[in-house]
C-alpha cells in the first residue's frame, strides 16, 4: 500500500471485499428468493419491511468496525505493531459488546417498529416473526464485520470472503432446508440466516488466532481492553456508523410509505433493493479501499500518494459502476423475475431500479470523498453532512411531495434528489480539507 503503483493493489484489494459485500447482500437474496418462489409474495414482503430497521442496526456496527480498520492501518503504517495488536484485542472486545446490546434493543423495540413502520395487518406476523429471530444473530454479525476489518487493515480481504463464501453455501442449503423439509418458512430462513453468521465469524476467529504477527488474538489477552484504542475506534467509526445508519433511519421513513402502497410495493421494492446493494458493494469496497489506502500512507507521512489513492480509486469506482448499472438497466426484468413471479411487483421493482440503481454513480463520487476523509481520521464533518442533508431531504420530501401525489415513483425520486444535494457539501468539505492539511502538514504525524 505505501509504494509502486496504485490502480492493480486498489483493485486486488477491492474486488474480494465487494464480492463479500455480494455474499452478505446473498443472505437477504437466498431469503427472498426462497420465500417467493416456494411461500409466497407476503413472505417476501415481510422480509422487505425488516430490511430497512436491520439495515439500521448492521450499518451502525459496520461503522464502527470501520473505525477498526483506520487504526489497525494507521498503526500498521506507523510500524507500531503493539498498538496494532492492542486495538485487534479491543475491537473483538467492542464486537461481542455491541452485538448484545442491539441483540437487546432490537428485541425490545421489535413489536413497536411494526408500528411505527405502518405495516400491513396481514404482513405483521411474519415480519415480526422475522425480525425477532434474525436479530439473535446480531453479536456473531457484530464479530465478523470487526474481524473483518482487521484483516482488511493489512490489506487482506480474501481470507473475510472465504469465511463469508462457505457461510452463504450453508445459509442457502438451510434456507431450502427450512422451507421445503420442515415448512418453518419465515421463521426457518431466519435461522438459518442466524446460524450461517454464526459459522462466517466462527471461521475468522479461528484463523486470527493461529496466524503470526501484530494481528494475532491471543486467547490469554483477550479480555485485556486497550483505553486510547477503544477511544480511537469509537471516535473514528461512530460518525461513520452514524452516516450509515442516517441512510438506513431516512430509509424507515420511506419504507413506512412504502408500506402505505400495500404489499405488491413492498415486495418489489425488497426485490429491486436485493439488486441495488450488489451494485453499492462495489461502491464501498472502493470507498473502503481508499480509506485503508489513506490510513496506511497517512501514517507513512506520504501526502501526495494519499491524493493519489482519490484519483485511482474514483476512477475504478465510476468504471465499473457504470459497466454493472448498465447491465443491470438491460436485464432489469429478467433480474427481478428471480424473486417473484407476479408481474405487479415486477413493474414496481422497475421503478427502484431506473430510480435508484442507475444514479450509483453519483453515490461513487460521495462514497469515495468520505472514505478518503475519514483516511484521514476525519470521520465526524461528512458524517454531519450526510445527517443533516439525506434526513431533511427525505424527511421534507415523505412528509410534503409524496402526499400530494402518493405514488411509489414519487418515492423513489427522492433518492437521486438527496445524493445530489449530499454530494456538493461533501465536495466543499473535502476541499477544505485538503487545504487545511497543506497548511498544516504536521498534521500528518499526529495520531488518531
């Protein structure tokens, strides 16, 4: 990361994390499509209420785990490896924590979120029952995105797609499993959903604790925290959990509109969504590529290969963005014919799709700028950006523009609309940035 040329590491680096991105979005797919080729669309439109309020909960804790992978990198940078080792025992600490308190939270709000999202009377049992089991599987989720992201600090991202890959064979095994021998249907894919994140954060605990180096967990440490290492992790990823779970809130509020269009809505937009985050994998594993490109070269005190890593890794990004939302924009219909077969809902999924899956490109460019910023151990100012702008925008939009013509594509133009207006504050804060880096390069030495 910290020498010769760029674009082959970012890409080498990037790719196995967007296909583990797939792999997770997979889980959610194998859900869907299960349950409306072999239950029914209600089924599916049950699993579609939840993903929004499960999104809420995993994008707040990928965040965090976010806020390990830029202090590992910057350690790792520095060639501190005690400090690196310190923070790889504390974020495993941060992990198990967080997963049961949402574990918790989650179970205790469950009931009052089908209430609040305004689901369907026939839609609330299944959902319900969903959601209550999916969220047993919180701490070992919690685990594997921390664990994870050690492993990407060192520029390791196959051993997290490895682990993710053989947990997907067992989920879709078990979901078949669930559904066609023991007719557990909603509850069934659940568990196995649960089971199989057990397995993937199960595989990457086991190889941290065998490898050699900095990284490795000793089982003997394991319950020794590390004060300035929690500190630092907290203070560099709760603003990234925050902007990622501001998405995911904006999101609950559109989804309680979608409910309001009944259940055909709901499962197609769950059906076009299931295709939209194979798009965004990508779309963050650059980002994040730039982030632990930056972290390392950052602590490296190599400014000019840190403007580097933008550049390359904007223009890889848009690259196959625009290859894949092109595709997707040609086979759009057959794509989403894989989750139902009612032409209803495929028509509504079509709206998601020219609405929200075509302008990725735009969520390129705001992606990348706030991977490179929180890089730089600037987590909090893109952060607020997207808290005030992406809420308001939805916010005013729900609550004026969609009641005047209650439509879903009056819903899903709201998406494009909230990414343009997020973009220019991003572009304005990154600018700024730099600047104030160039004015005080000393900067560079200090630590996150």
């Amino acid at each position: 990361m910290l020498e010769g040329r760029l674009w082959d590491k970012i890409v080498v680096f990037a790719l196995p994390l967007a296909f583990t991105g797939m792999l997770q979005q997979l889980y959610n797919a194998a859900d869907v499509a299960v349950l409306g080729r072999f239950v029914s669309d209600l089924a599916v439109a049950a699993v579609g209420n939840n993903v929004p309020v499960i999104g809420l909960i995993i994008s707040f804790c990928m965040g965090l785990a976010l806020g390990v992978n830029v202090v590992v990198a910057r350690a790792l940078g520095m060639k501190n490896d005690r400090k690196a080792n310190e923070a790889v025992r504390t974020s495993f600490l941060t992990a198990i924590a967080f997963g049961i308190i949402a574990l918790i939270i989650g179970e205790i709000f469950s009931a009052s979120a089908m209430v609040w999202l305004e689901v369907p009377e026939e839609v609330q049992e299944p959902a319900l029952t969903y959601l209550r089991v999916y969220l047993l599987g919180m701490p070992f989720i919690a685990l594997y995105n921390f664990l994870a992201a050690v492993f990407r600090s060192q520029g390791d991202t196959q051993t997290p797609l490895w682990a993710l890959l053989i947990a997907s064979v067992f989920n879709i095994g078990g979901n078949l499993f669930a559904v066609l021998v023991l007719n557990w249907d909603v509850a069934g894919v659940a568990l196995a959903t649960v089971l199989a994140n057990l397995l993937s954060a199960a595989i990457l605990f086991v190889k941290l604790t065998r490898i050699d180096g900095p990284l490795k967990l000793e089982i003997s440490q394991l319950l020794k925290v590390d004060l300035p290492s929690l500190k630092s992790i907290v203070r560099i990823g709760m603003p990234a959990g925050i902007q990622g779970a501001v998405y995911s809130l904006s999101n609950l509020v559109i989804q309680s509109a979608i409910n309001s269009l009944g259940p055909a809505a709901m499962a197609g937009s769950v059906a076009a969504f299931t295709i939209e985050m194979n798009v965004y994998c990508f779309v963050n594993a650059f980002a994040l590529a730039a982030t632990t490109f930056v972290s390392q070269n950052y602590g490296a005190r190599n400014l000019d290969r840190c403007r580097n890593v933008m550049w390359v890794t904007l223009g890889l990004n848009m690259l196959i963005t625009i290859i894949m939302t092109a595709w997707i924009a040609i086979f759009s219909r057959e794509l989403l014919g894989i989750f139902t077969h009612s032409e209803e809902v495929i028509a509504l999924g079509m709206f998601r799709i020219w609405w929200v899956v075509l302008p990725q490109p735009l969520c390129v460019l705001m992606d990348t700028l706030s991977g490179c910023m929180r890089g730089y151990g600037y987590s909090m100012p893109p952060a607020m950006v997207t808290l005030v702008v992406v809420c308001s925008v939805r916010l005013i939009w729900v609550y004026t523009v969609f009641p005047l013509t209650p439509t879903y594509e009056t819903l899903m133009m709201v998406y494009p609309l909230s990414w343009i207006i997020t973009l220019a504050g991003l572009i304005m804060l990154y600018v700024r940035l730099l600047r104030r880096i160039r004015n005080r390069r000393e900067l560079i030495g200090e630590e996150i």
